[in-house]
C-alpha cells in the first residue's frame, strides 16, 4: 500500500515538474527518491533500511538545494536535522544488531530485548524519524523548506517523507521495542496532540498557501502519529 502510494505521488510530482530547469539532473536525483523510498518500504534488514532512508533525506536535500539560495538554506536545515537523526540511530541500530547476531527485522522482532532496556534503543530509533515526520518541535526546518520548494518538492515533502517516516515507526521502533514504546507513550502522544494542535492553529493563520499546506499536512501527520502511539 504505501508503494503504490508513494509511487502514484512520485509520478505525480514528476508531471507537475515537466519545465523545471536542468531537467536532467532533476529527473536523476527524483529517480534517486524514488528507488530510496521503494528500498525503505521492502528492506527486511536493519542494515538496508538506514541506508535507504538515509539516501531518500539526501536525495529530498538534494532536489531542495536546487530552488535558488532560499532551497539552499533551507536543504542545509533539513539535512541537518534529519540526518543528525539518522545518525544518532546508527548507535541503537549497531547495538543490536551485534546484541543479537541479526540485522534482519523480524528476526530482532521474534527475540526482544529485556523490557526495561528498551527505553534508550527505542528512543534513539525514533528520533530519525520524529525529526522527518516532524514531531512537534522538530518542525522548524518545515515551513522554509516549503516556501523554498516547487511544488513537486513539496510534493516529495508532505507525501513520501512523512509518509515513510510513520512507515518506519509502523515497521521498526514498535516491533523491535514494544514495551519501551509502551513506557513512552503517554509522553509521545501527549507531544503529538501538541502538533496537531500547534499545526492547526498556525495553518489557519497563514496567508501564504504554501505554508498553509505544509502546517495542514504536519497537522494530519503528527495526528498520524499520536493514532500509532496511542
């Protein structure tokens, strides 16, 4: 299912981006998204994931650095952001992996580690994913990046980059670490209520559609969000 969503948006964004400048290179990086996404959607290991998540932040960075100087700031905000995430799950992820003597996801999920060590390892394989949905208040990068963006970026954006990232949730942090996302919920879904919250009432204050359509696609994302956490 989200294959062939994210695929549909792709080859949506794709016809909306038929005049945009050096369509050569634009075309190159938006495959690179789209064979990303696909990979973190089928990857069955650890290992495969993050590096396929990784690559779509990158490649997404990459079609945002290409909108002027304003893209380019805002590409090197949401890099940071999202791959400083990513990174700091590599730690959790290595962990366990060695821990266990399987990077393979359900592998990992079959044999859990003890419930009182989850907290940690749980809290550090959502952070990749909390700074790309965003989670409330990991949102500052947001609204730059789609007042920068055309609109296949912002496509890109609002629809695959969230949409993989409660994928990631969805596939990873609960699986591998159900009773620390248990111990954490009442705390996550009490941020995500703020981001919903947050995100209304901002989208109902903008006069520029752009930010208005980014505040309203954070407000079903973080309701996304607190319905997995809940």
């Amino acid at each position: 299912i989200f294959i062939s969503l994210t695929g549909l948006l792709l080859v949506l964004g794709a016809l909306a981006g038929r005049r945009v400048p050096d369509r050569r290179a634009h075309v190159t990086l938006w495959f690179l998204v789209a064979a990303a996404a696909t990979g973190v959607f089928i990857a069955r290991d650890l290992v495969a994931f993050l590096a396929c998540w990784q690559t779509l932040l990158l490649g997404v960075a990459m079609l945002l650095a290409r909108q002027g100087s304003a893209g380019r700031e805002a590409a090197a905000h949401f890099a940071v952001t999202t791959l400083a995430g990513a990174a700091a799950s590599l730690i959790a992820v290595v962990a366990l992996g060695v821990a266990r003597g399987s990077f393979d996801i359900d592998t990992l999920a079959a044999r859990p580690i003890a419930p009182r060590a989850q907290i940690l390892p749980a809290l550090l394989c959502l952070l990749p994913f909390a700074t790309a949905l965003p989670l409330f208040p990991f949102h500052g990068w947001l609204g730059r990046a789609h007042a920068a963006a055309a609109a296949p970026v912002a496509m890109v954006l609002a629809g695959v980059v969230g949409s993989a990232a409660i994928y990631g949730i969805l596939r990873i942090c609960i699986p591998l670490f159900p009773q620390g996302m248990a111990s954490l919920a009442p705390l996550l879904v009490a941020v995500s209520a703020v981001g919903v919250l947050y995100s209304a009432i901002v989208a109902a204050r903008q006069d520029d559609v752009r930010r208005l359509i980014a505040f309203a696609s954070l407000m079903q994302l973080n309701l996304a969000a607190l319905a997995l956490f809940a």
